[in-house]
C-alpha cells in the first residue's frame, strides 16, 4: 500500500483531551500507527491519505483557518484513489467535491465543502447553537479512543441512564422533556468520569442521542460498559458495520420524532437476549476489528 506524503503541518502534534480517559490520540493518530506498521502487507490500489484531519481543525480554530489545507487538496493528483480515516464530527472539507477520497469516518461526517463543513445555527429553549447537517461519511466506523472505556462487575440496577450535556441537540431537550417524569430513567448532568463509569456499567440501557455531530463517544461506551445503546437519531443515521451487523438484536435504533415510543418499546425488549447478542458483538468494535474492517473494504476496491 503506498502512503501519500503529506507535509508535516498536516499532521500536527496535538495531545486530545476528549473524552477525559483518553490517552491523547485521535482516531487519525491511532490508524495512522496501523497503516505505517502493517503497509508492506496491504495490497491495494488505493493511496492512504494521512491527514491528521481532527488535530489540525481544533488547532486551527476548529477548521475556520485552514486555507492551507484546502490548496495542497486542490493539488493532489486526481488520477489517484485515496481513501482516509477522520474522527471530526464534520468529516473533511474540501474545495472540489470529486476530488477522489473515500472516507472512513467516525465521527459520521463525510466530505464537505466549506458551506456544509460548518454546522448549521439553529435557536432553541433560548439557546443558538450549531448542529452538523452535513454529508455522511462513505464507510462509518466506531467512535472509540485508546484506552478502551471501562468494564466494571456491577450489577444493572438502573433501568435507563443520560449522563450529558443537554444543549448539543435540540433532540436531547426532547429526550428529557418527554421522559423525565418516567423513574425509570435516570438523568445527571455533570458527574466526574468514574462516577460516569459506575452509571453505565450499571445501566440496562443508556441513551445516547447525538449531539453535535451524527453519533457520540456514548454509543460506544455502553457497549463497551455492557449496556444495551439507545442509539437517537435526526437528519442521519450513522452506525458503523450495517452490511455486517444486526444492530436491532443488541441495541435499541430511534428516531428522535419518536422518543414517545421509548418507554414502550424498552418494555417490550427482551433484555436477556440483547445482553447476549452483545456480548457477542463487543469485540467487533475495538481497534483491531476496525482495521481489519477498513483492509476488507480497501482490498475489494471500496465495491460495497
């Protein structure tokens, strides 16, 4: 596998400090380790483009200063196929939409222009905020970090948990406004990250909406934690392996307009049966799996 040298301002040093158990590298930094080490055995015909995508955005006022970036884009040689890895929310931005990467995104977003690279103002419960709106991404992967989130022995004794942010999506007022009166679930704000491990590991389920971008850290740490995800979704639905894997038999899938519903369709779950198909799906979503995914769809030249 060839790797397209990229000039070093493009992948930044920067040391993540999201989520706070991280060890400090982004999804870009960590498959970028992969690829370097495993490349003399990947056979294909696509070039890896390493851009440190994440890192370089926040470092350059979260992708409003990246003029550079775009004209060294404009520049790369087009009768190439590239393919690349991004964790941003918002995917990458690009000035020509044909230039020809494929990308695999974990934060959801595709490739982006810069009209839709930025999120879209929206006012609501007396808030302005920015949502992302914009394209998905070709192939969706977990949005995990090293180390992986926690698995702590405890036992269920919440039904349902948010810990989180309300203000990142109007989606997320709605959750808590239609189920807060319900005392099965349960609703904290702000907690440190080993009282937020202790809630998700002793959760049946976990909620967890989007927010600013398609998906959230969230999903994954409930699978990770045992705990059957509430995926809640609005514009895109984001998962990662929907050609591979059976998400309705370990996780519950809803569109935001009809969180009413929630309360009845957890009722209805078979608890036991999703606990079990989760446990078998878990591993699918460390590192490994992922990596092994992304050469499955660079070997067969990105056909499905």
């Amino acid at each position: 596998m060839i790797i397209q040298d990229v000039p070093k301002e493009f992948q930044p040093k920067y040391i993540s400090t999201y989520p706070v158990y991280s060890s400090g590298k982004n999804i870009e930094e960590i498959f970028y380790d992969y690829f370097t080490k495993e490349k003399e055995r990947i056979d294909t015909d696509y070039v890896y483009l390493p851009v440190f995508w994440t890192s370089y955005y926040i470092i350059n006022n979260y992708g409003k200063n990246i003029k550079r970036l775009l004209d060294w884009l404009d520049n790369i040689d087009t009768t190439k196929k590239y393919f690349t890895v991004v964790q941003y929310d918002s995917g990458i931005c690009v000035n020509n939409l044909n230039i020809p990467i494929t990308v695999f995104s974990a934060g959801g977003g595709g490739k982006n222009n810069q009209n839709t690279f930025k999120g879209k103002a929206i006012t609501y419960a007396n808030l302005h905020r920015e949502i992302y709106e914009g394209s998905s991404g070709d192939f969706i992967i977990p949005l995990t970090c090293q180390p992986e989130f926690s698995r702590i022995s405890l036992k269920k004794t919440i039904f349902c948990s948010f810990v989180g942010r309300l203000d990142t999506h109007f989606c997320r007022y709605s959750i808590f406004n239609t189920l807060k009166r319900d005392k099965k679930f349960k609703f904290v704000n702000n907690v440190n990250i080993e009282m937020y491990k202790k809630i998700l590991n002793s959760s049946i389920f976990t909620l967890a909406p989007r927010g600013y971008g398609f998906t959230s850290f969230r999903l994954y740490e409930a699978i990770f934690s045992g705990s059957i995800p509430i995926y809640v979704w609005y514009d895109k639905l984001c998962l990662p392996f929907q050609e591979e894997l059976k998400w309705d038999k370990f996780s519950v899938i809803i569109h935001s307009d009809d969180i009413n519903k929630l309360p009845k369709i957890l009722e209805d779950c078979n608890i036991n049966e999703m606990q079990k198909e989760l446990e078998k799906v878990r591993d699918k979503f460390k590192f490994d799996s992922t990596f092994s995914y992304i050469l499955r769809k660079i070997k067969r030249n990105i056909e499905t």
